[in-house]
C-alpha cells in the first residue's frame, strides 16, 4: 500500500478512525486528498440503536447511520485506510459499512484493513494507526472501545464477496492485514 501510495498521486482517500495528524500530512504530502471518518466513535456514540427486538437484541437505524457517518457527497476513492473498524463496530453496522465502501470506491481501488485473530489480550486495544515512510504502521491506544468480533478467514471472503479480490498478510501482534481490490 506504501508503495501505491508513493507511486501514484492525487488519489483520494478515506482515514477510518481518529483524526491522525500523522496521516493527514502524509497523505497530503504525497499530493493526496484525505476524508476521516471516526465511524467507531459516530456508532457508539450516536444513538443508532432505536429498540430492541422481541428477543432483546438491538435493533439500530443503519440507513441514518449510513447516511450520517458515512456521507461523502458523491465523492469516489482510491484507497480506504480501514485499520480494525469492523472488528469494532456493532454486528448489524458491519455489511452495510463494507457495502458502502464498495459503491463509494472507485474499481482498482483498495483497502488497508486489519483484522485481529483474537477477542483477549492487550492487542485488543482500540488503536489510531499512523502511517509511516517506511513499512511499519504505529498504533497509538486510542479510546475505550470493547472489540466485538475476531473474524476468521472465511467471514472475511464472505465479506469482501463482491470486491475483486484480497490479499492476506499475517502480521504480528495477533492481526492479519489485508489489501483488497474493488
């Protein structure tokens, strides 16, 4: 992704999570545009979820969600930084997010996404992640977010169905990256 990024110029970009500085001057260093979006924040702080179903479980406004947190006027993108927001957000947001994307991306597009490979442990910790020059990516402890979901491989191609294709990386700290193509 680094490399894509260094290659080409003037993409247009999305920075899911909170505003990073680091990767606001990067990007727009490289003569990119950027777009943040805290979705994560916007979904547990918004009130999305309007009652709960004849089981108890919750039943949220995903369209107003969609529509608010999720507004790009029109706008298309080439790359998604997407980090570890689907492992944070709650269940019924997590498809239509990824749907979302797909329509908002321009085809050849790509997403950076993490996801992790366990529930526990301190690699759990809701992150803002900053670009570097160089391969690495620094996380940063960021807000008090509970992970919801570890997926596994196949719920991850389930997800992605629609998308050309993904390649898969796994990286340290109990995380699997992934670059997938519109």
């Amino acid at each position: 992704m680094r490399k894509y990024l260094q290659e080409e110029s003037g993409l247009r970009t999305i920075d899911f999570g909170s505003t990073s500085p680091t990767n606001v001057n990067y990007l727009t260093g490289l003569g990119h545009s950027v777009f943040v979006a805290d979705v994560v924040e916007d979904a547990c702080a918004g009130n999305w979820q309007i009652g709960v179903d004849a089981e108890g479980k919750p039943i949220w406004d995903v369209e107003g969600f969609l529509s608010q947190a999720l507004n790009f006027s029109g706008r298309t993108f080439d790359v998604v930084l997407l980090w570890t927001t689907l492992d944070y957000l709650p269940e019924p947001l997590v498809t239509p997010v990824v749907a979302h994307l797909f329509e908002a991306m321009n085809p050849g597009g790509q997403v950076l996404a993490f996801f992790h490979t366990r529930m526990q442990g301190e690699q759990t910790a809701y992150c803002r992640f900053h670009l570097t020059g160089g391969d690495d990516v620094e996380m940063q402890a960021d807000g008090q977010f509970p992970i919801q979901r570890a997926f596994v491989n196949r719920s991850i191609e389930r997800l992605f169905a629609a998308w050309s294709g993904y390649r898969q990386f796994l990286a340290k700290d109990s995380v699997s990256e992934l670059i997938i193509t519109r």
